[in-house]
C-alpha cells in the first residue's frame, strides 16, 4: 500500500516540526533579506546542519544531518521550496590526533592547531587533506541514504572574505558581545566564582553546573572553546598565524577606524600587524561564528547536540548574540546520543567507532533512515551490529507488513513512509526481501558461495522458489557482510565434515528414536515451514502427542534437549543458526549421513 506525505496532523515528530518551520518562515518571510546572501536564498526555507571533518564522521554525527533533512524532506513533500544547509567546519583548528586511524602517527601532532584543511590526510589517501579524506566517506553515505543538501566548505568561506562585513561588525561591537558572554561564563567548579571579562566584577554562579552536561561538553571541546577573551581585551576574532597557521595567537591590538589588528603566536613567536579589512586568514571564534552564520544565511531551523544545549553553551548564548548580525536564533531542538550494541558513547577521538558508511555495509539505507525517524530527536538509541540486528530487521519486516495490510498506525507509518522514500522518489529496496536472520545463517553457512546459496534459498519455499540472487539483493550482500566483519570467528558456523561416531554410539535408544524420526520426516518436509514443524513435532511425537500438539514446560525442555543434540551432530556445538535453515543449507543427504545412529 503506498504511503503518501504524512499532514501536518499526523502525530509523528517531523510533521510537528516541519509545522513549526513553516510557520517560523512565514513569520520571518518580510524581513528575511540578510547580509551577504544570494538574492534567491530568501525564497527557500533553510535548515542546516553543521559537521566537522576532524576524525571519522560518526553515527552520532549522523543525527545531526538526518534530523534537519527529514524535516527538510517534510517541508518539500508538502510544496515548498527549502535548502538543506550542510556546513562543513573544515576551517576549524586540529585538536587532537585521533587513535586508531590508518595511516596517522603521533608526527600529526605538530599540526595541531592548524585548519583542518591544512592538515595533511592519512598515508595513502587519495585525499588532498584531513578534512576532505573524512569529509569523502559521509559524503558517499549521504547519497546512499538520499539525503539532498547544499554544502558549504567554511575554509571557502572564510578565506574568500565572504564573512567580511560580518568580522568587522563583530569586531566593532565587540564589547556587546563580551558582555553577553560575561553572563554565561562560568566555571567548572559549582558555587565557585564565574570567570569575568577584564575590568569587570565577578559574579557568583546561580546554580549548581551539572557534571553530565560538562563531561559531554568537554568531550565535544565545546566547553574548552575559546571565546576571544584575553589579557588586552576581548576579541571575537582569531587569526592564523602567518608564520606556523597555527591558532595559537593573541590579539594584542585593533583599531575600528582602520580596522589594524596586531596579533602575536605563541607558537613559533611569529608577530604582525595587518588590515582586517583586507586579512582572510582567520575565523570568528565558535561562539560567535555560529550566531553569525545563522543570520548570514537565514537559518529557520538547526538542531544540536547535548553539549551545544546545556546553561552557557554556545546554541544559548547564541540567541543574544545573533540580533547583533541581524538575525535571531533557528528552531533548534536538542538531540541525544546515538550508541551501539556494547559500545559507550562514540567518540570521534577514541578511535574505532562505527561510521555511517560501516552501517550501510550491513544494512540497507531505509532501515537506517527508519532507525533516525522513529524516534523523537531528544530520544536516545543504539544501532546493533551485534546480534541485535537480526531482531531490528524482524521487526522492519513487520512494520512493512502492517503497511501493507493498512493495520499500521499513523505515526509509525510516517516513520515508515520518511524511511523508504523522500520526496525526489523511492529509495532502492530488496525485491524479495527474506528475513535477514535466514540470510545471515545462509552466509554464514555457505560462506558466501553463490552456487550453495542459490540453491539453499531455492530449498526455503518450494512453491515459490528464489530463481536469482538479485531477487534478494541488497540484502543479502548486506547480511554477508555482517557474518564477515561482526560475527567473531568462533561464533562462525562450521558444519562437521565427518560423523561424531563417539557421540552417536553413547545415544540412548530414545535418542537414537528421535534422530530416525527426523530423518523418515526428511523428504515430505523439505521446505523452511515444513523442516520447522519437523524439528519441533519430533520431541511432540516422542512424548505421545499430536505434531501440532501446543507446547508445555516439559516439552520445551525436551525440543532444547533435542535442538542441542542435532547442533553437536551437525556443527559440535550446543547452539547455531536456526536448525530449519541449517538443515536446509547442509542438504538432506549430508544430513542423513551425519545423524545416521
């Protein structure tokens, strides 16, 4: 059943949201027209998302995009014209080095400081540097997951003097803006002093700081984030050094007549005097780049993470400092972290963390689309590359089938609907999608053998059998991928190449009674329905009852009982992909003559 674009009184959250953009729009429409940008950006909605090239882009960096495009998509399906705005921080400074990147050392290090787009990209990158080698990954993904933005590179930006009138404003009325600063600055340490601007009182801070709120914004650096305070004054511009390009310089002087800034580095010692009027190597500092941005383009809608949204933090203060550029705050909704199954919270820093592009290696797009839709924005969730993908797809698959028999509910075929399509068509899809946990027993048994696979699935549904392994692709290159680079080697499934002859001589004659009924039942039962009422009615029949008897305590410790001795017959040991499916995939031959007493 096709699933139209949900109105805005549907009870899903992007509805909601896209409901409040448009109002906020129409609202903003009559004096949309802000410095510096094209003449047709007012005609558009914008939303935007910022994201920093520093290390691997992860899944929870993914939120921050997929948050803006599905309203974005939203507000397109219903007519308007909107642009999603992808900023890339590539002109931020390098941090740290990140641990566990192929082809990096600690001879990175002496970058720090630098624009990430001056950094060199790791060894063997085709890449022209840091920024663009982690920018490139996501950048694939988003396609895959179609996702449709404008992207705009802040070195570009920066270093074109697009932001020019804007630094010399902010420059000018920089007192205003450390006096709005002085209100947020706080230290770490609750109920001691705040940290004032020069020649300034000091204040005692109002409530306590929560120790969450400051673990997150220090792992994001947000907390640590300069904001141009300094011992000749306040400065919300920082240069890059002429001699090093590093960030490590202090303004020393400015003059707003002829806007000439003296700056000095600490690093290399490296000191000049130059036209900020004519000087485009340097950056506003965060908490002011951001504001400044939102006006300069328009920016109607842009959400943030836990870091950018605690008490002093750069999305609050943001809404007093960005009137000074002419604009005023985005709708901008928290959102919370997104983990996986047995991992903490990611860490671009810490190395190792799962990517969007190591997630469409093992599962489709519209599921993990789904995965960001469904739940509200300040709602956590975890994405499984663990065992738990298997019951994820088990549960799409009911989802699907609920929509298409039309007994879904409204919300949940909203989120369905945001999943498998966007507003430009549908997404690719598997024809014939079979349940991904058959698939992945399948791989895993036949290790990806296309000739032992086809003719498994074939096996599954006799009367409807699969004649092509395009019938059940992607998925079933996604569930291959899943057994090769999560499923640790033990776990792998390796079906005996001979008899337990030891174990099949000590089987009692009960035993050996079960595995002679299985095997009788072999032929008439060849199929996945038929092998599953086989497996279980065995240990039905052994107790005297009917095959579709209804299953008791006891008999379900006599089927475990029974599933156990098939799986140390069939693969040595207790458990495996499910007996149905692997009995299929051994073949019923090599089945008779492992089980044979």
């Amino acid at each position: 059943m096709p699933i139209v674009a949900q109105s805005s009184t549907e009870t899903d959250w992007v509805s909601r949201f896209a409901d409040e953009v448009i109002a906020d729009s129409e609202r903003r429409a009559p004096g949309t027209k802000h410095r510096g940008a094209p003449a047709a950006a007012p005609a558009a909605i914008v939303v935007a998302s910022g994201i920093s090239p520093s290390g691997p882009i992860h899944l929870g960096n993914l939120r921050e995009v997929m948050t803006p495009h599905l309203v974005a998509d939203e507000i397109r399906r219903r007519g308007h014209e909107v642009r999603h705005l992808i900023s890339w921080d590539d002109y931020d400074r390098f941090r740290k080095v990140p641990l566990g990147i192929d082809g990096v050392d600690e001879t990175w290090a002496e970058h720090i400081g630098r624009p990430l787009t001056s950094v060199p990209a790791p060894k063997g990158s085709p890449h022209p540097n840091w920024a663009e080698h982690f920018k490139a990954a996501l950048v694939e993904s988003l396609a895959e997951l179609g996702v449709e933005y404008d992207g705009i590179s802040q070195t570009e930006k920066y270093t074109s003097g697009a932001y020019r009138e804007q630094i010399l404003l902010a420059m000018r009325r920089r007192g205003e803006i450390d006096a709005i600063l002085a209100r947020f600055r706080t230290k770490k340490d609750p109920g001691k002093d705040t940290r004032s601007a020069p020649g300034q009182k000091q204040q005692k801070s109002q409530k306590p700081v929560d120790e969450a709120e400051l673990e997150a914004a220090e792992g994001s650096g947000a907390a640590s984030e300069d904001d141009g305070t300094g011992s000749a004054g306040y400065f919300p511009y920082k240069p890059y050094c002429g001699g090093c390009n590093k960030d490590l310089t202090t303004v020393s002087a400015y003059d707003d007549d002829t806007t000439e800034l003296t700056y000095t580095c600490a690093a290399c010692g490296f000191s000049e005097t130059v036209r900020l009027s004519e000087f485009d190597r340097g950056k506003l500092v965060w908490k002011v780049d951001w504001p400044m941005r939102w006006a300069y383009e328009g920016v109607v809608f842009e959400p943030s993470g836990v870091d950018h949204s605690s008490p002093g933090s750069s999305f609050q203060v943001g809404k007093d400092i960005c009137p000074i550029f002419g604009g005023e705050r985005p709708i901008g909704p928290m959102y919370a972290f997104v983990g996986i199954s047995g991992m903490a919270k990611m860490s671009s820093s810490k190395g190792g963390v799962p990517t969007p592009a190591d997630a469409l290696k093992i599962m489709e797009a519209p599921l993990l689309r789904w995965l960001y839709a469904r739940r509200r924005p300040n709602q956590a969730f975890k994405i499984a590359f663990d065992q738990e993908i298997q019951r994820l797809y088990d549960e799409w698959d009911r989802l699907a089938a609920k929509v298409a028999d039309g007994t879904v509910l409204p919300a949940d075929a909203a989120a369905y609907s945001r999943a498998v399509r966007t507003a430009a068509g549908e997404l690719p899809s598997t024809p014939r999608p079979m349940p991904y946990r058959t698939l992945a027993s399948v791989a895993d048994i036949t290790g990806g053998h296309d000739e032992q696979t086809i003719r498994i699935l074939s096996e599954l549904d006799p009367a409807n059998p699969v004649g092509d392994l395009d019938e059940v692709r992607p998925r079933l290159d996604r569930a291959e991928s899943w057994i090769t680079t999560q499923v640790p080697a033990d776990q792998r499934t390796v079906v005996r190449a001979e008899p337990d002859t030891e174990l099949l001589a000590s089987l009692d004659d009960e035993s050996r009674e079960s595995l002679r009924l299985l095997l009788d039942g072999l032929d008439s039962h060849w199929s996945l329905e038929g092998l599953t009422t086989l497996v279980y009615g065995v240990p039905k029949v052994m107790a005297g009852l009917a095959p579709d008897a209804k299953p008791t305590p006891e008999l379900k410790v006599a089927q475990r009982t029974f599933f156990a001795l098939l799986y140390r017959l069939l693969v040595t040991r207790e458990t495996g992909p499910r007996l149905p499916t692997l009995l299929l995939a051994v073949g019923a031959d090599r089945v008779r003559k492992l089980l044979a007493a």
